[in-house]
C-alpha cells in the first residue's frame, strides 16, 4: 500500500470518526434526551418558524395567493429553509393519506413527525458540508480533523448546525462551495470567468439565506479590489470579474425572491434590509444610527465571556498573519495566495462586526463556517507540529462547547418539564361554561404556540377561523 493511499484511508477513517461522533450527538440530544416539539418553543424561535413557514408554502404553492408573505421573509427571506421546511412538512404527511387541507390541521395538532424530519434535514447538511470538507482537505489525519472539528468550536453550531433546523444550518455546505470556489476563482489565470459567475449565485443564495451572510460576497468584494490595487489583474481582468460576480448575484437574488415572494416583497425587503442597517435595534428597531456604542460593549462582552466563540478565530487569523509574514519575500507565492487570505480574514471580521451591531450567538455561526477553510489553507502551508498543536486547540474548544450544549439542553430540558407540569395542574382546575382559559406569551405549550405559528405562517390578512377549533377553550394573551 503506497504512502498517499495510507494518508487517504486515515483520513476516510477520520471522516467517518467525526460523523459518527454527530449522529451519536444527534441521537442523544433528539432521541434519547428528547424535547418535545411544543415545549421547545418557548425558548427557540426556529422551531415554530420553520413550521410557520411550511405552512405559509402550503398556502402559497401551487395556485395559492403568492402575496401572502410573513414578516420573517421581508427581514431574511430564507428561501432556502421555507423550502426544506415545507419538504419536512410535505414529507411528515406523506403516509397519513390525510385530504390536503386536512393537513395543516393535522401536523399543528401534533408536529412530532414534522419535528422528527425537521431534525433529520438538519443532520443531513451537516453531513453534506463535512463531506465536502473532507474532499477538499485529504492531506494528513490531523489536518482533515482539525477541519472537521472546527465548525463545532462554537455552541451555537451544536444546536443550529445539526441538532434542528434553523437558517444557520445551511452555513457549513454553503460556506464550503462558496469558498472553495473563491479559492479558484482568485486564480491568476487571465481569462477565469466562470467560477466568478458561479461565485455571484452562491452569493446571491447566501444573502437569500439571511441579512448576515451577505458578508461572504462582501469579503470576495475586499479581496477582489485588494487583487486590482495591488495590481495583480488588469482593469479588463477586474472588469469582467466584478461583472460576472455582481450581475449574478443580482440576478439571482431578484429572479428568486420574485419567483417565490413576489416582485412586492423584493422592493418591501429591500426597505427593511435598508431598517435594519440604518437602526440600532434588531430587525430595524432602536434609534435611528448606525450603532448603539452601549449595546456594542455590552455585545462584545457577550463574546469575550464564551472563548468557544472567540478563540478559534483568534487563533487562526493570527497564524495566517505569521504564515504571510514568513513568505513575505516570495512575490509570486503572495500574488496566489494573499488574496484568498484576505478575503477568509474579512469574511470572518464583517460577521463578527455585524454580530456587534445586532447580536445573539447564532449570529457568529458564519464565521464558524468560514473556519473549516482557514484551516484547510494553512494545513497546506504550515508545518506537522503546528498542525496537530492546531487540533489540540480545537479539541479543547469542542469541550467546551460541547460542555456548554450539554448544560443549556440540560436547563431547556428541566423547564420543558417543568411546563409540563403546570399544564397538568392547570388542565385539572374547573373551568366554567362560556370561560376560556389565558396563556401568555411564548409559553412552550400548543394551546399558545398553535395561534402563534398560524398568525406567523401570513401577513394577518388571512383569517385564523380555520384553525380555531383546535383549542376552542383557550385563548392567548401578549404582555
């Protein structure tokens, strides 16, 4: 058996190590320690949104009223998640043989299946972002782990990342053929203008995802212009870069919010996009400004008191900076890689910057996914003993990220129980004709949470008549 066969196989061996470490993952936090899908949404909005979503695809797809679109969509349209959620809805009903419009009725009088599919999406592009990492870092053992542990450094890449389905569950495959192809697409060849067009579609999918990750196609903007002032590509060279990269991304983010939202909500998504930049709370709230110089201190506290959502950046874009500073006299070594470099390092930086702005921690998780490929460039450019001093870093992150997942399902666990018990007692106490029983905001109980999502799944302009026969003896109140 040759050298480099022995390298592939180790590395298939660590490939399928790192899997099965999620699907065990997976099995105890879904499975065995499980969560029912009611009392979760009282803590988590995704959960109640995606179904909200499918339902919104319900009502919408096909010949339904395509002016129908909810909020959510205006402030991250999440074409992609409205999509999966739907095929999780679509699926979850498949067997019942259930009339059509028997169904909606049907899952929100119990979502499990609908929960279960959910969940089972999220693990799959877990699965298909690492296996294309493996594809493309098939070096020694220790790089290929280390780039398939990073991602998991943070917490919030457990919960989104392949416990349930959120937007941010599409960071990893995204950010994998998004910066893979930017790799290429920096290539000093005179007339590469393919993977630039191909590179404006992804970027346009990511911005389609959510308002964050808009910050991937504006770090291939940075380096790009980094690439043409530097003057490694001619002015034709960066003209018809920037054109093929702008004039499909904007294609696509057109063509598919009109296809799917309507050419309506491109323009009122637009506006709130424009709200959300120019206001300093989230969603376009707050005061008018740019940023809240006391919500930024007290953001930037929020990161520095986790170092699982600190340190690993940290670490990596300072070995990049020495990496780049030991091949400083290598002129054509620079022009092939400084580019790339600089477009990782300000991908990572504007996701943190935006998170500054607005914050919560699932915001980070497109710097997490951008980690994987750091790691894999400088696995080709640094040596074995930094390279497995590298993964032990990452495996003390894991740890701890993996410690604080195990606490937060281990609190989210104890109040869904909780609830559960006070719904037994309240369910117990007399009720008395023509009286109906008030649930507050956001109790992780279906009496709120089916009203919730109905009003979620539509702009209000559509009656919720249909649906009120689920409960017809309780009501819901916001405080």
């Amino acid at each position: 058996m040759s050298k480099v066969t022995l390298t592939v196989n180790k590395a298939a061996m660590v490939f399928l190590l790192v899997v099965g470490a999620v699907c065990l993952s997976w099995w105890y936090f879904n499975i065995h320690s499980h969560i029912k899908f009611y009392n979760t949404c009282g803590c988590d909005d995704y959960a109640p949104d995606s179904l909200a979503e499918a339902l919104n695809a319900e009502r919408r797809w096909p010949g339904g009223d395509r002016s129908d679109v909810s909020y959510f969509q205006y402030a991250h349209p999440g074409i992609p998640f409205e999509l999966l959620s739907w095929f999780d809805f679509r699926l979850a009903t498949a067997l019942g043989g259930s009339d059509r419009a028997d169904v909606p009725l049907k899952v929100l009088r119990d979502p499990e299946m609908f929960w279960l599919a959910n969940r089972l999406s999220a693990l799959a592009l877990c699965i298909i972002g690492l296996y294309g990492l493996w594809q493309l870092s098939q070096k020694s053992a220790a790089v290929t782990f280390t780039v398939l542990l990073v991602f998991f450094c943070f917490q919030p890449s457990w919960t989104y990342g392949f416990l349930r389905l959120g937007i941010e569950s599409f960071a990893l495959p995204v950010a994998v053929a998004f910066f893979a192809l930017t790799r290429r697409a920096f290539d000093d060849k005179p007339h590469l203008w393919l993977p630039w067009t191909g590179l404006g579609t992804l970027g346009g999918l990511a911005y389609l995802m959510k308002l964050n990750y808009l910050m991937w196609p504006m770090a291939v903007m940075v380096g790009l212009l980094f690439q043409f002032f530097s003057r490694s590509i001619s002015l034709r060279q960066f003209s018809v870069r920037l054109s093929c990269f702008g004039v499909t991304l904007v294609t696509t983010v057109v063509g598919l919010v009109c296809g799917f939202l309507g050419r309506a909500a491109f323009f009122r998504m637009l506006h709130e996009h424009w709200r959300i930049l120019l206001h300093t709370g989230k969603y376009g709230g707050g005061s008018p400004g740019f940023i809240n110089d006391s919500q930024l201190i007290h953001n930037l506290f929020n990161i520095l008191k986790h170092p699982d959502l600190w340190v690993a950046p940290l670490v990596l874009l300072i070995l990049m900076i020495v990496t780049l500073v030991r091949h400083r006299t290598e002129r054509t070594w620079l022009k092939r890689n400084l580019p790339y470099v600089i477009c990782l390092t300000a991908a990572v930086l504007l996701v943190y910057g935006a998170a500054l702005k607005h914050y919560n921690e699932h915001y980070l998780i497109p710097a997490a996914a951008v980690l994987p490929l750091i790691v894999i460039w400088l696995g080709n450019e640094t040596t074995e003993r930094v390279r497995r001093l590298l993964a032990i870093v990452v495996i003390g992150l894991v740890g701890i990220a993996a410690f604080r997942q195990f606490a937060q399902h281990s609190v989210l666990r104890a109040y869904a129980n909780a609830v559960q018990q006070d719904h037994k007692t309240i369910q117990h106490l007399p009720l008395a004709n023509g009286n109906v029983r008030l649930w507050s905001y956001r109790v992780g109980l279906p009496e709120y949470q089916v009203n919730q999502i109905v009003s979620w799944s539509t702009r209000g302009s559509h009656p919720l008549t249909e649906f009120a026969n689920i409960y017809p003896r309780d009501a819901s109140y916001d405080i």
